[in-house]
C-alpha cells in the first residue's frame, strides 16, 4: 500500500512529508492505522545526529497510537479493529529477560529493531523509487500506517481518545513508570526531578501518585514551574538562581538528600548532582534521560560506597503489553492526567514545527492527528 510519513532524511535536516510504500504484514507481523503520535525529546535526539544508533533514511516516532488494519500469519492476540500502542519496548513474554522478574528490557526483537528493520531482517517500508526506509526503535509512528511484531503492540480500550493516550507510549510511563516500577518509592518520600518537560511533569505526577510528601523540581527555564506546580510539585528550583553549588543547596532543602533523585534532563552533569543530592545512606538516583554519544557519569566512588545508589529506567521499568494498559485505565479513570500536557497539536504536514517548539522550551508534547 501506499501511505503519508514524515521521513528523516539525513541527520540534521528536516522532515520531509512524502509518500511511501508499504509492505504487509509477514509471520507474526500487524499492519497499524497510526491515528495520533507524540513528538518525544528522543526522536529530536536521533534527528540531530547525537543517537550512536541513528540511522537513515528512517521513519522515526515512537509514541503513538492506532488501529489494527491487517495481521500476518501466526498472529494470535491482535485482530483487525483492535485500538493499540506501538511499544519500543517489546514484550514478549518468553525470553530471558521476560521470565527474569528484574527487568522489563525483552530482548526478542531488540538487535533488529536497533538495525531498522523488521525481525526477519528486512524492512517493509521504501520510497516510491523502491529505496528501502529504515524503521525507527521498532514504532515508526510518523507514518499515517506502519508495520509492528506482535509483541510490540499493547491493545487497549477503545473507548480511550488516540491523540491523549499516544502520550502513554513513552513520556507518560516513563516519568510514572521510574517512580512506581523503577524506584518503587514509598508514600511519605522527599524526591527531587530535574527536568520539567514532557517526562519529568509524569516523574512528578507519579511521585504525587505514590504518596511523596517533597516534590522539588529543578529546571532552568522558569516557565516550567506553574505547570509542575499542577501536577504536584511543592518546591521549585532554578539553579541559574541558586548562589554557590547547587548539591549542598538541595541537600539543605530536602534536610539530608533526597530519598529518590530523577534525572530527566539527558545532561551527565545533572546527572551527577542528582546523585549526589540523595541522601547518605539510602538515597537512589533514577537516570532517565538519554545523554549524547560519547558522554559518560562521574562522580567519586566515595558517593556509593556511603550508600547511594545510581540506577537507571527505559520506558520507565513498565512490562508494556501488561502496564500500558492499566495507565490508559488510570487515565480513563481520572486517576492521571494527560491533557494540559499536550501543549499542541498538529497535523503531519506541520512535524518540523513541532520539533521547532521543543527546540524552543515553548511546548511539553506536542502530538500530529492524521
Ligand atoms: P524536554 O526537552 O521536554 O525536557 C527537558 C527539561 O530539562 C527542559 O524543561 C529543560 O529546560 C530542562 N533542562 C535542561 N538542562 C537542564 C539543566 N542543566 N538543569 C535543569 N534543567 C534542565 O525533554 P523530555 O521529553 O522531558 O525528555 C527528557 C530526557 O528523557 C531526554 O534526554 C529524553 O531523550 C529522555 N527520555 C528517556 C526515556 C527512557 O526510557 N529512559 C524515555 C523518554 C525520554
Ligand atoms: N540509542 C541510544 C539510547 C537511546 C535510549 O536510551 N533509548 C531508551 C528509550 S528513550 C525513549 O524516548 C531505551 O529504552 N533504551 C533501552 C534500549 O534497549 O534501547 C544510545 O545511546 O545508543
Ligand atoms: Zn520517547
Ligand atoms: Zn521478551
């Protein structure tokens, strides 16, 4: 078939909006219908040349949401009608890393997908030319149709509105997900976020979820606090405006450190602070954000042997086909919220301004309706 997809091209350049050819779906494969798909900072990420595993021409996105249109030979729990989220993190729930009750990272169709292509090797999407287009993280959401393994499709209700619930395919279940799958944080915490974009609002809304009594948020551009105030912030913190070094700061503020530190800035830098503003003994850094190629963490040993712990989180530590699900039930059920998050909306001939907004620190999500 033919479709409409944003395609990136070369790193750096924009998105051009173009026609494309789609191939069906193969064993234990499933045409979607994308209805609505978020911008996340990853996608820009990969755009801009810093993703080591950033490949082109591809069709990037990877939170979305849709239909299911088609499915492929041996496909069992999908049928066509059913409302699903393309999930980056499949799960298949008989590898290794499924059956191990520590992780959430299956690996089953991981190596092909960090190559673009389907699991048989090959990709389903090309120009009108016949030149193969990469698919991205295993999603591909900007395109109006897209190809998926089974196992990276949650199927959800579907009574649930597509252009909120494609936010549930990456920023909402991470920022929760780190809190309550991840961290595992205890009512009653004092926690700090750095960060207050499109993940680190759902970090805040998660840790308001679990109990936290302290909720800092730490961002450089101010007009992020009323909308983190919403979602349950109690102390802001803009370290352009902290005198001295910020870890004692925020240390002081938090008496002790905080029980749980989120980095959601992508920053290494950040990153070592967060560590270090958890408190001696027992304190956990979460890393969420995603830093540039080549980057790494430091900090003096000395930080963990006193008892702190740096840990990390993809997609939020949640198990997708069984917890995304449940979160657009929270969402459904007012437990959550998703809507003054999605700052714009947009329609696919207008993605690059989307990217041009969080460039600018003037939207949380962005999403494209087709
Ligand atoms: P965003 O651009 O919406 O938000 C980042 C925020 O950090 C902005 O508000 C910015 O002002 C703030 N910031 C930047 N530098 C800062 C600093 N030095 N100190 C304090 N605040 C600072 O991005 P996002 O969509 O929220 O994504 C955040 C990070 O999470 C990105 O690196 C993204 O790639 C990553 N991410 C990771 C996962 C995962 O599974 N681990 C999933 C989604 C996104
Ligand atoms: N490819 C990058 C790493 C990118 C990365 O860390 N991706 C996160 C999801 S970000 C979503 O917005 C993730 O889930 N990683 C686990 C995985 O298996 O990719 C790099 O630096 O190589
Ligand atoms: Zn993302
Ligand atoms: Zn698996």
């Amino acid at each position: 078939m033919r479709t409409k997809a944003a395609v990136a091209i070369a790193a750096g350049k924009p998105l051009e909006i173009m026609e494309v050819n789609l191939d069906g779906p193969r064993a234990g494969e499933v045409l979607v219908e994308i209805k609505a798909t978020g911008i996340c900072h990853t996608d820009e990420f990969t755009l801009s040349g810093a993703d080591p595993e950033g490949l082109f021409p591809a069709i990037l996105g990877h939170e979305g949401a849709g239909v299911v249109l088609e499915v492929g030979p041996g496909v069992t729990s999908l049928v066509p009608g059913d409302h699903v989220i393309p999930l980056y993190t499949a799960e298949c729930r008989e590898c290794d890393y499924c059956l191990h009750p520590k992780t959430n990272l299956c690996q089953k169709v991981r190596a092909t997908q960090g190559q673009g292509v389907m699991p048989d090797g090959t990709s389903r999407f090309s120009t009108l030319d016949g030149d193969p287009i990469l698919h991205y993280m295993g999603c591909s959401t900007f395109s109006n149709h897209t190809v998926l393994p089974e196992v990276s499709l949650a199927k959800v209700r579907r009574d649930a509105p597509f252009d909120k619930i494609c936010y549930i395919g990456c920023g909402v279940t991470t920022g929760i997900g780190a809190v309550i799958y991840t961290a595992k944080v205890e009512q009653g915490s004092r926690a700090i976020v750095f960060g207050l974009g499109g993940i680190g609002l759902n970090v805040i809304q998660g840790l308001r979820l679990a109990g936290a009594d302290q909720i800092v948020g730490v961002d450089l551009n101010d007009s992020k606090k009323s909308m983190a105030e919403r979602f349950g912030m109690t102390d802001f913190v803009n370290p352009a405006e902290v005198e001295g070094d910020l870890v004692p700061y925020l240390v002081n503020l938090t008496k002790g450190g905080a029980d749980y530190t989120f980095d959601a800035t992508g920053n290494v830098n950040v990153m070592r602070t967060a560590l270090e503003a958890s408190h001696k003994g027992w304190g956990e850094s979460i890393i969420i954000g995603v830093a540039p190629a080549g980057a790494e963490i430091s900090t003096r040993p000395f930080q963990l042997v006193t008892g702190r712990s740096w840990r990390g989180t993809a997609f939020g530590g949640a198990r997708g086909r069984t917890d995304v699900p449940k979160i657009v039930d929270w969402y459904m059920d007012g437990k959550i919220e998703i809507d003054p998050m999605i700052t714009h909306q947009l329609s696919l001939e207008d993605i690059n301004e989307g990217f041009e907004l969080m460039h600018a620190g003037k939207s949380i999500r962005s999403v494209v309706v087709y």
